[in-house]
C-alpha cells in the first residue's frame, strides 16, 4: 500500500504563497528561495517554482526496491527520488527516506529492550 509523503503544488511567488498557507495554519519545516515545505497536521505541502520541480503527489517507499523502474536520483536532504507519470500524465514521485544512524540504533535497542 502507497503511503502519501507529500503533495507539491507550483507557485509563481514563493513567499506570497508560504504567507498564505501559514496564515490557514500550516507551518513551515524548510524553505529557500525555490521551494518551501510545510505542513499541518498530518499533511506536508511542498510548494515550488516551476522551473525547480513539477507539480506532484509524492508517494513514499519503505525501501528502494519498492520503486517503479526508472533512474533514481538524490534530492539535496538524501532522500532517494524518481519522478513518472500515471496513466492519466498526472506526475508522481516515489520517494525513500534512508534512516539515519540515530533511528537504527534506537531500533536495534527496542528490539532488544528487556523490561
């Protein structure tokens, strides 16, 4: 089963459009002068500029095997990529989230934990 990560919508004026959604109560996580990830609740909403990235619902992966074939590539935080299209030409991304060292070791130790 496909678990939404994001959905990625363009902009002509990035910090306009970051106002806007802050003031319907998202938050931002990151932005620089081409795209801006926020989010609210349970939702992230990239917003981009047309020329960095296209419009998209981006779908996470638990490993890279679960991608589709095609050239997967890195976005700059690490996290491993690779944009297609649907039936319908709608763009989608498939995206994977390496863990950090961090999360392995805490995994190894709750399976591990003896109460």
């Amino acid at each position: 089963m496909l678990k939404l990560d994001h959905v990625a919508l363009n902009v002509q004026n990035l910090k306009r459009a970051v106002e806007w959604y802050c003031s319907q109560g998202f938050v931002v996580e990151y932005q620089d002068d081409t795209w801006a990830m926020l989010k609210t609740q349970n939702l992230k909403l990239a917003l981009t500029i047309p020329s960095q990235h296209p419009a998209h619902i981006a779908f996470e992966v638990n490993s890279l095997d679960e991608m589709p074939p095609g050239e997967i590539k890195e976005h700059r935080d690490g996290s491993k990529y690779l944009y297609c299209k649907d039936s319908e030409g709608n763009v989608l991304e498939f995206i994977y989230w390496p863990k950090s060292q961090e999360d392995l070791i805490k995994q190894w130790e709750d399976g591990f934990h003896i109460p």
